[in-house]
C-alpha cells in the first residue's frame, strides 16, 4: 500500500496512527506529497484521488481510497489486530460521532490555517471568526464527554486534533477552560501512535 502524505496534515497523522495502533504502519509506503499545485510533488495523486487531497491510499491492485475515514475504515480490515471502529452497538455510534466530531475540529483549523495567506478583508475576518467559534464549541463538546482512552478511531481523531491545534495555533491556548481534555491528551500523548508521528 501507499499512502500520499504531508506531514503536517492532521488527517494523514490521523491514518498513520490508525496504522500503528493495528501494527501495520510497516506495510504502508509513505509518499511525500505537496497538494498545491504550484508545487506538486506527486502527479499520481490527482490521478488517484480527483480532489487532490491527502491522505489518499493506493491498494497494491491500483484501487485509491481516501478520505480519512473511509481510509481508517479499510485499514480495520487489514491484519489481526482488534479493530478501531466498534462493531456495533453504543460503542461504535459514540466511536463514530467523536471521529466526526474531531475532523470537524480539524476542518475548521486547516480552514483557518490557509486563510492566514490571505489580505485580513471583512469576508475572510467572518470566516475565521467563524471558524473559530466551531471549534471552539467543539472542544467545549469534548471536555464535557472526553475519550476513555486511546482504543478507538474516534479518540485517535480527537488527539490528532488537538496536535494540529497545539502545531498551528499555540498563540491560541485551550488546555485552561478545559482541564478534563487537558489531562487526557497529556496522558495520551506519549503513547506510540502519537509519540513518533507528531506534525513537523
């Protein structure tokens, strides 16, 4: 398998933790990939996935998926490891909600991450502000109902989140008003499918 990536995505850190959770992070090709078109790194990328995003995963029959959901999803099937995504039941409807949830979070930041390159003008300035109240909300949502632990995709998803917050907008803090989340992500941070997979 191979996976087109950029480092600082929080959505390829996402797959990739995915991929050492399950212990096949080995089977997986990484291929450096810039998605501005300028400076494209990779033509086989808009060949495989038409929006030219990251992550995408090419099968080794040649089959793209992407995006990061639907790329964690097919990674549950490959190996014998318990898989990311609860089978059924409440476990998985709150795996699922917390994944959303997270990329959510995640889409707002990259959202406001690229409007940094642009002229402050009054229709940007209400995007970010925007923006910013989404995500603000959404971390207000998880620290009333933190992950458990590190043992799903959704709570995967949630640190990669707060990674990405931490890497692009330290100016930022939201560890103050959120002590609960706070403690999670700091217990959480050291473990292998983060430890060596920090944004850069």
């Amino acid at each position: 398998m191979r996976l087109f990536f950029a480092p600082t995505s929080p959505f390829v850190r996402k797959v990739l933790a995915c991929a050492i959770a399950r212990g096949i992070e080995d089977r997986i090709e990484k291929v450096p990939t810039s998605t501005q078109t300028s400076t494209q790194t990779s033509t086989e990328l808009p060949l495989a996935n038409p929006l030219g995003k990251v992550p995408c995963l090419l099968l080794d029959d040649g089959t793209p998926i992407y995006d990061s959901p639907v790329i964690c999803d097919y990674l549950d099937t490959v190996g014998d490891a318990p898989p990311l995504m609860p089978a059924s039941g409440p476990a998985r409807l709150r795996a699922a909600v917390m994944q959303a949830l997270a990329d959510g979070i995640m889409d707002a930041a990259v959202l406001r991450r690229g409007q940094l390159a642009h002229p402050r003008d009054e229709g940007r300035t209400a995007v970010d502000a925007r923006q910013k109240a989404a995500l603000e909300r959404g971390l207000d949502r998880l620290e009333s109902s933190p992950p458990e632990a590190l043992n799903d995709v959704g709570a995967i998803s949630v640190a990669c989140a707060l990674g990405y917050l931490d890497f692009r907008f330290a100016a930022e803090p939201w560890r103050e008003s959120r002590p609960q989340l706070a403690a999670w992500f700091a217990a959480v941070s050291a473990l292998p499918p983060l430890s060596g997979n920090a944004p850069a």
